[in-house]
C-alpha cells in the first residue's frame, strides 16, 4: 500500500485546513486508516482512526469535537478536517493504513500500522 499525504499549511489559531491522503495497491486489504502527528521533540501521537469498512471512528481527546475523520472509499483517500486550530496542533502529521485481522474498534497503536504515508507540516500561528 502507497500512502500520499497532502494539505499541510500555514494557519491562524482558530482556522481550519484539510488534510488528504490518496492510498494505492492493496486498498482492499485496508482495516482501518489512521492519523497521527508528531511535534519537534515529542514523540508521535495517535489523533484519529476509522475502520475503512463501516467508517467507526475513534479520537483523541484534545481534538474531539475539533477534527473530524473521514473517507471516501470510492477514491482510496482518507481526509482529516481540522477545524478551531491550536497552536499545540503545530506537528507533521502522517497518514497511516492498518492491513492486520478486523476488530471491533480502530486501532490506536503506530505499531500496528504497518504502511505511512511522507507526513505533511501543519503550523499554526498565534
């Protein structure tokens, strides 16, 4: 599987930005898809996952109610609408897809995720 992350940029606190990523190959072997974000000298954190089948979501608390993950299987592309931006949500943010045996619940785990896409920079100024 082939992950491109796109839609990073530059924000005021409070706007919003979209993130994408396209996912190719073996897009029907796809769990769930999720993303995480990493900021300078933190370690990379689980924000939100969905199970590609059904869509069930699962989010950290600093952005629920903020963020809102979603997918359009008819495209392979996962989006990430980020809206009432922080700037504790300054990080890349990566993309990632689950191949592994179905659950009931997305995962949250980067080990379990075994393709990422390049990661994309999202800043937001106060």
């Amino acid at each position: 599987v082939q992950l491109q992350a796109s839609g990073g940029g530059l924000v005021q606190t409070g706007g919003s930005l979209r993130l994408s990523c396209a996912a190719s190959g073996r897009t029907k072997s796809i769990f769930g898809m999720g993303w995480f974000r990493q900021a300078p000298g933190k370690d990379r954190e689980f924000v939100a996952a969905i199970i590609w089948s059904g869509g069930r979501t699962l989010y950290i608390h600093a952005v629920r109610g903020r963020f809102t993950i979603s997918r359009d299987d008819t495209e392979n592309t996962l989006y990430l609408q980020m809206d009432s931006l922080k700037s504790e949500d300054t990080a890349v943010y990566y993309c990632a897809a689950d191949l592994r045996a179905p659950g009931p619940v997305p995962r949250v785990s980067s080990t379990s995720y075994d393709y990422w896409g390049q990661g994309t920079q999202v800043t937001v100024s106060s």
